[in-house]
C-alpha cells in the first residue's frame, strides 16, 4: 500500500467472531420461514451507517405496505461488508434473507483481494443510487474544480484529499478523477477516515486540501456555505442540486455509490423471483419514495440480466482503479 495513504481503519477479531455467531444464530432461526412471512435484511456495517440506514429504510417500506408479515434488520459489520458478505456466502439455499449490498463492496473485496465476492453469491436489485462530491473549504482559494485540478497537478502529494474508508467511492472518485487529469492516481495523498465526521473535521482544520464525499454527507455544510462543492459525479446535474458535474466541466468521471440487495447462493429462480416481486412492491410504495428523497437518493432500479451485467463491469473498472491507485 502506498505510504501517502493513511487509512483509519480498525478490523476487530472480536467484532467479527460475534457478528458470525450473530449471523449464525439468525440463519438457524429462519430455517423454516418464507420470505413472505419472515425476511430478514442484514446490513454488513454497524448501525448507524450508510448501508445500515438503506436496510432500515427498506424494513419500514416493507411494513408500511404489509406485503411481509415479519420483516427484521440485523447488522455483520466490518471491513467494508466483507465480513458480512462471508458470512453470507455460506448461507446456501437462505431463502427469507437478503443481504445489501452496493459499490462499497466491490471496492472493499478488490481491495483485501477478498476469496469472496458478488460471483459467490445471488445478486437481486439494484436500488438507489447516491454521487459524491469534491468540496473544499469555503475559505479556500481553491473557487472551482479548474482551481482545484491546477494546484492537484502542480504537487499530488501535497494536496490531501479526505474521504471515507479505504476502497470506499470516495477513495475510488478520487483515483478515477486523477487519472483523468493526467495525473498518476498511485501519487495521490488520500487519507482516509472511518466517518464523514472526522474527514470533515478534517478538512475544514486545514489538514487536507479538499474532500470527497456523498453529497447527501456534506448537503447541509453546502448549503449554509460552510463547504464549496466544486463538481459532483452524477452523469447529470441532479434535480434541485446546483452543484455541476464532473463531466459537464471536462473531466469524464462518474460514479455512483449505488446499493441494492443480494440472495444467498443456492436459491431457487422462484425463490429469486419472489425476491424481486417483494422489492418491487416496496419501492413503488409512499415510504420508499419518500426515502429517496430524504436521503438525497436517485431511483436506479435494475434487475436479473441487467443488474448482472452491471456488477461485472463495475467490478472490471473497480480492478482498474485499484490497480492504478497501486493498491
């Protein structure tokens, strides 16, 4: 790993042999259940996180129309999902469980060259999707992203850039948009912090030069002009959001932190396809739609074939970046 990259990452022994013996006690308790009477929907972080809330949002959808008659959230955190997501991997025929999961996941997998991917297990639904953000103080004199990419170039490793988890969107955007700019992605000095909390703390103390971060993180210091958002990775500026892509200001990166769910392996097509009907009737629903917009999240719903094919490219680009990023 690069020495300019800092990570703030802590992977306790403890907290994975109690989330195994969690998941285990909640994979020998659903035995017997369909998804229809009980689902239970685990979220591979600690509560209180991204993936955490996604899964909550989704329970209350469910209830809030009834079409399950027990719908619970329990929580495998660590390493970016991959503890979750080898646990889950052995669950074979686990047919009242999803798990969700989302681009964060296939950073942390590429990342710890993780034996355990998405190819082990049954991918169902993607969701939303959320795009992060290039801020930097708004006492800066850094104006816009033009400002920001000829300070970056002029000296890589001086310019800090803050940002969540090793592996996460934030760190991927960041090696994309300096391969992009022509600059070598591994000279980058990303430092990584475990919560939007600390890398805005951060930022706004002067030690990093800019950050990168879901939009939704960082809305409120935009909007009360703590922070200046100098281009966002949407494909397209987002409605009710006047902050300007990455694109639109030639710079071709884009990037969605976009989360869905995943079956456990051995699941039947019919088993799948109740999967699908459950996450369709929840999404369509008044709850759900008005999680999107709370969280500041973009409807990007992709099944079956499609949402296959989707994860196998963003795996291929994921490699790429990492590879770049010398990690």
């Amino acid at each position: 790993m690069s020495k300019r990259i800092t990570g703030k990452i802590a992977y306790g022994a403890v907290v994975a042999v109690v989330a195994g013996l969690a998941f285990t006690n909640a994979a020998a308790s659903g035995g017997e259940s369909s998804a229809r009477s009980k689902l239970v929907l685990m979220a591979p972080a600690a509560p209180g996180g991204g993936w955490d809330g996604f899964s909550r949002e989704a329970q209350q959808a469910i209830k809030s129309i009834g079409s399950v008659n027990n719908v619970q959230v329990t929580n495998v955190p660590g390493a970016g999902g991959t503890i979750g997501l080898s646990q889950f991997a052995q669950m074979t025929g686990r047919h009242d469980m999803l798990m969700t999961t989302g681009g964060v996941m296939i950073g942390a997998t590429e990342l710890a060259k993780s034996e355990t991917t998405l190819e082990d297990v049954v991918p169902i639904a993607r969701l939303a999707d959320d795009y992060a953000v290039l801020v930097v103080p708004a006492k800066s004199a850094i104006k816009t992203l033009d400002d920001f990419v000829e300070v970056w170039k002029k000296d890589p490793g001086g310019t800090s850039i803050s940002g969540g988890s090793l592996g996460s969107i934030d760190h991927l955007l960041t090696g994309l948009v300096a391969q992009k700019v022509g600059i070598d992605p591994a000279e980058t000095n990303y430092i990584a912090y475990s919560g939007g909390g600390e890398a805005l703390t951060s930022m706004l103390a002067g030690t990093t030069a800019g950050g990168m971060s879901g939009y939704n993180e960082v809305a409120d210091q935009i909007e009360v002009g703590t922070l200046r958002a100098l281009a966002i990775s949407s494909p397209e500026r987002l409605e009710g959001v006047d902050v300007p892509t990455f694109k639109e200001q030639g710079v071709d990166a884009e990037m969605a932190n976009w989360r869905g769910f995943a079956g456990a392996p051995g699941i039947t097509e019919e088993q799948e396809q109740e999967f699908v009907e459950i996450i369709t009737e929840f999404r369509e629903s008044e709850h759900w739609q008005s999680a999107l917009e709370r969280n500041s999240w973009t409807d990007n719903f992709m099944v079956g074939d499609e949402f296959d094919q989707f994860i196998d490219n963003e795996t291929a680009v994921t490699a790429e970046i990492v590879k770049g990023l010398g990690l």
